[in-house]
C-alpha cells in the first residue's frame, strides 16, 4: 500500500488531526478525523447502521479544498 499525504487541518491544535491521504493503488481515501459526537451519530442512523467496522468522522468545513484534491488525485494522472 502506498499512502499520499493530501494535506492536515491547517488549524490542528497538534494532534496532526484531520489529515487526508489517498491510497495511490485502491484510489481509496483515508480521513482521520473527529469522532462523530452522539447527536451526529444518531442523524446518520437514521438513514441505516452503523457497523462495528465503520465509524462517523467529522471534518471541518476548512477542509474541502483537501477533499477535492483527493477526489483529482484518485482521479486523475496525478496518480503515479
């Protein structure tokens, strides 16, 4: 597996927290984020579970300029 780094939360108060990297072979993304907090997590239930595999991850508003470069790079050839 190989992991490109896309970019932290320019704002990360040091726990290198939320981070976006996308997995050059798969073009799957990988986000650490903020664990959902319950109210969050009980709107996404209702639209089905939530398996023990999974998990809801908050990433602030300040990072969807990472998210489309993600979305380019596994798009796109930057892939190499």
């Amino acid at each position: 597996m190989t992991l490109r780094f896309i970019a932290k939360d320019p704002n990360t108060n040091g726990d290198n927290c939320p981070t976006v990297w996308v997995d050059e072979e798969t073009k799957d993304f990988i986000i650490q984020g903020w664990k959902a907090d319950d109210e969050t997590e009980r709107e996404c239930l209702k639209t089905g579970s939530i398996p023990d595999t999974e998990a809801v991850v908050r990433l602030p508003a300040r990072m969807m300029a990472a998210i489309r470069e993600a979305c380019d790079v596994a798009d796109g050839p930057a892939v190499r």
